[in-house]
C-alpha cells in the first residue's frame, strides 16, 4: 500500500497564527510518499536513515504509530519513505510524513479511519512532537486546498507562480516555535501587537489574492518579512536569498518556522531559471488541491 500528502507554504502569518490570528497557507505539488508493508517488527526507511520506532531520528513516523496503537492493535511494519520535499525546508515535510503514515496505515490494516480523524491523529502528533502547535500543516495535507486560518475558509488561488528557494540551512519547528513563545512571555506588550499587524498583513492579504494583485502582494511578502525578522526567526542565509531576490525587483519572506528553510517570492518562469542559477534547491510549484492521496 502506498498513499502520498502534499507538503505545504505560508503565504501569510506563519508564528503569528499560533496565537489565534489570520494566517494564508496552501497545499503545494511537492508530496511525500509512504509505502507501507507487513513485517514481524517496526522498520522505517527513510531518507534520513533506518531505524525501528526512534523518537530521534523519526519522531513523527514514531509519534503516529503509538497513537495508531491506541486505538487498534499493530506488533510491526515497515515503512519506506521518500520526498519531494527538502527535509526541515519550512514546506510542511512534518505534516506530510505523519499524514501519509496515517492515511498507509488504515489502508494497510483496514482500521477505518476517516479524513477528520486521520487529521485530528496528525494534529496530536504534531503538539507531541512540537509542544505548541496550531495544527494547519496537518490540516492542509490532509485535505489539499488553499486556506483562511483559522477560520479554515477555502480560498481559490489562481494565476500564482510561487518561486521557492531552499536555503539548505534546516529548519527547526520546535526551537523556533518556542524561541518565539519565550519572547512573546518576556515581552508581551511588544511582541502582541507585532502578531496584530501580522495579522492585518494576512487579511489585506488575501484581499490581494482574491483580486489578483501581485505588486500588493509581493509588497505584503516584504512587510511580513520585516515582522518575522525583528521576532527573531530569519537568518543570514534567509537574509542573503531575500536580498538577492530584491535586486531583481521582487519581494520575499521565509516560510515555516524559519531560522533556516526556504523563502518564497513570486515570479515568472524567467525569474525561477535566474534564481535556480544561484540556488540549485529552487522550485517553481502549483498549488495543489487534493490532500492525502492513496495510490494503492
């Protein structure tokens, strides 16, 4: 059995909406695949290595097969994992492995899980792991789609040529996620309304996505940009992508938790063959509309 869920890009509020406000996030036609078969013990191959369950090197994989066992009975299995998104790269590979390693399971075992639940088990992975989480990445890759958060209104994006570059730098979700809170509680009175125009950002930003204005949203992608940076969570190899993509008259922002991952800017076909010529981790995607996908 093999069954595949999108990775996923913020357009808008990552960090932000953690804490209740409005975040743009969309599924993207990046995927991670999960072949799952039988075998007397627990092996996952991945990637990043082979291991049994290891809450180290596979805490997502581990994380879902506890929970799966608490609600029906499975002594082993292997899974093989691969990805078209870069590990760590801020684009949702988390969320995309603990779906596909759901959605293979109650395949495999006949468990009868539907798309909410497999979502809420995805969710509960996601706080285990992370500590604090709001819960979108597992959302959009369970279901496809582009979205308002939190309200989880669909939004229809048409016409947006998203340009990711990856920084090769990863990106820790945890670390950052809880550098922003340990600020947030030694400085509420400043960090509170940094997450409100964050916030209005999101809001006129989807404005702009309904009407297809791209100036207005390259220029959103630079103020959330300046927000995100003065909470701490770009860095110097984020810094450097995003000045090179404003020589060339662009706007750009970090996407995910930051501190390493990938920025993304909006651009032509043009303008991905420019940037893939000085970044070789660059990707040109759609957004994508379906969620967990069984292939059989």
């Amino acid at each position: 059995m093999i069954c595949s869920a999108p990775g996923k890009v913020f357009l808008f509020g990552e960090h932000a909406v953690v804490y209740g406000r409005h975040a743009v996030v969309s599924a993207i036609n990046l995927r991670t695949f999960v072949k799952i078969e039988r075998h007397p013990d627990f092996v996952i191959e991945s990637p990043i290595g082979t291991t049994g369950l290891d809450a180290i090197t596979h805490p997502y994989v581990t994380e879902a097969i506890h929970l799966i066992q608490e609600i029906h009975p499975i002594k082993g299995c292997r899974f093989h994992i691969t990805s078209e998104i870069p590990v760590s790269s801020g684009l949702g590979s988390s969320a995309a492995v603990t779906v596909a390693v759901i959605g293979a399971t109650n395949e495999e075992f006949n468990i009868g899980l539907g798309r909410d639940e497999i979502y809420e088990l995805a969710r509960k992975v996601e706080k285990r792991v992370q500590g604090i989480a709001s819960g979108t990445d597992p959302f959009v890759s369970t279901f496809g789609g582009a979205y308002q958060i939190p309200e989880r209104e669909k939004i229809d994006i048409k016409g947006l040529n998203i340009i990711i570059i990856y920084t090769g730098q990863e990106s820790n979700t945890k670390k950052m996620v809880e550098k922003v809170a340990e600020l947030r509680n030694r400085f509420p009175d400043i960090i509170e309304p940094i997450f409100d125009a964050i916030d209005q950002i999101s809001l006129r930003g989807i404005q702009a996505i309904k009407t297809g204005d791209l100036d207005e949203i390259n220029f959103l992608f630079g103020m959330n940009q300046g927000l995100l940076k003065s909470i701490g969570v770009s860095s110097e190899s984020i810094d450097a992508i995003i000045t090179d993509v404003e020589r060339h008259g662009k706007r750009g922002k970090l996407t995910g938790a930051g501190g390493g991952g990938s920025v993304i800017t909006l651009g032509s076909k043009e303008d991905y063959k420019m940037l893939k010529s000085l970044y070789p981790d660059t990707f040109l995607v759609s957004l994508e509309n379906e969620g967990l996908k069984i292939h059989g």
